[in-house]
C-alpha cells in the first residue's frame, strides 16, 4: 500500500512544485515557456508521438526536420507515405509513423484540419492512447488531464512509496497522479512532473536536496529513493535468425518496400528471409545466383526479440535477365534511402567490409 498523505501535504505538491517548473523548465522546440500561450495541437501531438519510448535527445532533430517539412497537420496529411516513413528512419518503432500519418488524415477528414480538445475525441483517432490524449489535451488544450509517463511514475512511486511493482502498479500510480494534479495549469503541471522526473528525479542517485518536493516525499524520507520504482523481473527476449541480402549492379545495390503491415511495414529495406529460430539460409532469396554468405553478422534488439542477420552476398552482370522485385539504389547515395536501423547496420558492415 502506498503511504497515505495528509491532505494538506497534498494539496502544496503542486504550487511547489509549480514554482520550481517556473524558473527551471526545460526549453524544448515543442514547447512554449511558462506563462506563454499553449503551443500548437500539432505540435504537441507530434511530439507526443516521437517521443514514446524514444529520448528527448534522439526526437528533438527529428522534431525540427518534420516540423520544417510538414508544419502543419495540413501538410503533413497530404505528405507521400514513402516519403514520412523515409524521414522516420532510425526513430524505430515504425507503427507509429503509420499511425501518425492515419491521425494527421483522420484530423483533416473528420475534424476539419483542428484536433479536438477532449481526451474521448483525442483518443477515437488512430494512434492516440489514453497517455497522448491526456497529453494533448492538458498541454495545448489547458484541459485537467492526468498525464503519466515513466517520469512521472517514478516521482509519484518515491512520493508515495509504492510498493506494488510495475506494471501491475499502473492503476495505483495513476491514480495517485489524478490526487495531486491541479485544477488549473494541467499542463504545465503535466510538464512540471516529466522535467523533475528526468532532471532530478532521476532513476539513479536522484538529486532530493534540490527536489521542490522533497518535503512531501516518502522515498526520501524512508532514505530508499532509488528503491522506487519497484520493477517485476522482466523475462529474457527470445532470439530469432534471419538472413539479410545484398545485391549489388553497376553501382547499385536492390532495395525493397516492406508490406504495409507488420514490423517495419512499408519502410524501404534491404531484402530478407523469414526470421526464425534457426537460421534460413537463403530461403526467400530475391533471385538466383552464387551467394556468398560471410562471417559477418548484424545484431538488432527489437521490443520483444533478439535478431541476429547473417549477410548474404551477390554481384549481378549487367546481362542478367533476372528482374527482381524492387528499386537499384546508388549505393553512393544509400544514406538518403530512410532504411530502418536493422537494414541501415547491415549496408554499413558490408561497405566497411568492403572498404576495409
């Protein structure tokens, strides 16, 4: 059980910790300052949905290039496919690209170019969960909505010593947030939550002599802050094993386009065989020749596997009859292609490889 806090001690959390967001508040290109009007929906929402499972470092050049690309929901509505899951490329998790792309036409088709404002409208378009709905919501919208990411999971898990672990603990957490979330200033409020919890509030030797909540605070008092919060053993990834292709013409080497649906669908990518339990060789190969499958490996940890690619090799004669399926890309110029991060580790061991 968490430990129960006076209602007064409560009720302070979010004028304090308010105050400190006021002369600390990180600056972010999706954000306004305090006290500034609220930033975009489409701004909001966009970064929202880089920054799942994704750091504030690794989104905020990708943030800038799409912004500067599409700065709209207009714009990018009307964006190719190809050409939004090209620019993705290396942010991972590819579903949300596809995603954010539905949402942005969905927004144009059903809501005339303007998000809603509402958490329920907000979570009936494609892509939003009840997270980035809160998000939007509270943060461009000025709505009460209880915002809880894993910053703020591990702040109310120190101020209220939650013993129950994550993930079951999810509920408890946020519940706990709604307790101390404020009827005005949601947003900056929600704000104020993640910057503590990725400045000071750290998940390793959490800064509690600067915390503005360090009275209030549980952890801190039991003296265990890094204690929290408490996390279930996670099980070990299961391994798969593919093989990944390499054909290479007069300067080019042959790329393909994903299926629509499933992991890295509709990316550009080098060709591959089924990923498996053992390795398959050269099933699925694109065409037939004298492949060469080296030493070389390449590793990639997806959400819920392990893959290990072994790199098969092929040089085609400008005479060859063969067509297979897909575009020849000037190996010069590879970089420009948006391959996915698995695709882009292979092309470089291959040109180091043969470089070296």
């Amino acid at each position: 059980m968490p430990v129960d806090m006076p209602l007064e001690e409560r009720v302070e959390i979010p004028a304090a910790l308010l105050r400190w967001y006021d002369a600390h508040a990180r600056a972010l290109p999706w954000r306004s300052p305090p006290g500034a009007p609220a930033p975009a929906a489409y701004r909001v929402w966009l970064s929202e949905v880089m920054l799942q499972q994704t750091t504030v470092a690794a989104v905020k050049s990708y943030f800038e290039a799409f912004t500067t690309r599409w700065p709209t929901v207009e714009a990018l509505a009307a964006a190719d496919e190809a050409e939004v899951m090209s620019a993705w490329a290396g942010l991972g998790y590819y579903a949300r690209a596809r995603n954010m792309l539905a949402c942005a036409r969905a927004v144009m088709r059903d809501h005339g170019g303007c998000f809603p404002d509402t958490e329920t409208e907000l979570r009936a378009l494609p892509g939003i969960g009840a997270y980035t709905a809160a998000a939007v919501a509270a943060i461009a919208f000025g709505r009460r909505a209880v915002v809880v990411d894993a910053n703020v999971e591990r702040v109310v898990a120190r101020l209220f010593a939650v013993e129950e672990a994550l993930p079951a603990a999810k509920a408890v957490l946020h519940a706990l947030a709604d307790s101390i979330t404020p009827p005005t200033r949601a947003g900056d409020f929600a704000q104020a939550m993640m910057d503590l919890g990725a400045t000071l509030c750290s998940p390793r030797k959490p800064a509690c002599a600067l915390c503005p909540l360090q009275a209030p605070c549980a952890a801190r008092a039991l003296g265990t802050a890094e204690r929290f919060p408490i996390k279930a053993a996670t099980k070990a990834r299961p391994r798969r094993f593919g093989t990944v292709f390499w054909v290479e013409r007069d300067g080019h080497v042959l790329l393909v386009t994903r299926e629509s649906k499933g992991l890295l669908g509709g990316m550009r990518a080098l060709p591959t065989g089924p990923w498996q339990d053992e390795a398959p060789g050269l099933a699925d190969a694109p065409l037939g020749g004298d492949w060469r499958i080296g030493a070389t490996e390449v590793s990639h940890v997806f959400t819920h596997f392990a893959l290990d690619l072994a790199i098969a090799r092929l040089r085609v004669e400008k005479g060859c009859t063969e067509k297979p399926a897909g575009e020849w890309w000037p190996i010069q110029r590879l970089d420009t292609a948006g391959l996915p991060t698995v695709f882009a580790k292979a092309a470089r061991k291959v040109l180091e490889d043969r470089n070296g």
